[in-house]
C-alpha cells in the first residue's frame, strides 16, 4: 500500500501564535502516524515561487493522510495557523511502483 503525504508550503506572519500550532499539532500526527520528513530547513528554490517554509508529512497511507487532516484533532491545532500564516497544502498519494 503507497503511502500518503502532506506537502505544505508556508509564509508565517506571526511566529509566536504559530508555535501554538506546532506544538498542537503533534496530537493529531502522533494518533494518525504521521512523520516529518522535512520541517523548515535549507532549502533552495530552482523554479517558481517560494514560501519561507516548506514541509513535509508522511503517513502510512493516502487515506490515513486525508482522515488526519479532517479530524478534530487537527482540525483543532489548525485554527491556531490559518490567521497567521498563509500558503498551500495537498495531500498526496505515494508512489508504490
């Protein structure tokens, strides 16, 4: 079974109320098996545009990923992000060759 993977990319206006969200939402990633691959970091922009931060979540399936994300859980740590930060995440499947 392929695994699933959030791919989010954030501009932060406010660090202080982001933290809150960072530190919230390891709830939800624990109890769905969620894993950072990358969390902020060096990084490089080749082509495109660019966000401050960019991070990526694996989990142990495409479904697991989608039902994190709607959960209560997250649902609750993400209403401390969405007025301080901006950007775009997807949820996508792995491939599994």
């Amino acid at each position: 079974m392929a695994k699933g993977y959030w791919i989010g990319r954030i501009d932060v206006q406010d660090i202080d109320q982001y933290m809150k969200y960072v530190a919230a939402n390891g709830v939800a990633f624990q109890k769905f098996g969620g894993r950072f691959l990358t969390r902020g970091g060096n990084f490089e922009a080749v082509e495109g545009d660019a966000r401050s931060r960019n991070v990526v979540i694996e989990f142990p399936s495409y479904e697991v990923a989608v039902e994190c994300y709607h959960s209560p859980e997250y649902q609750e740590a993400r209403a401390l992000r969405i007025n301080v930060s901006e950007g775009e995440l997807v949820i996508v499947e792995g491939y599994d060759g």
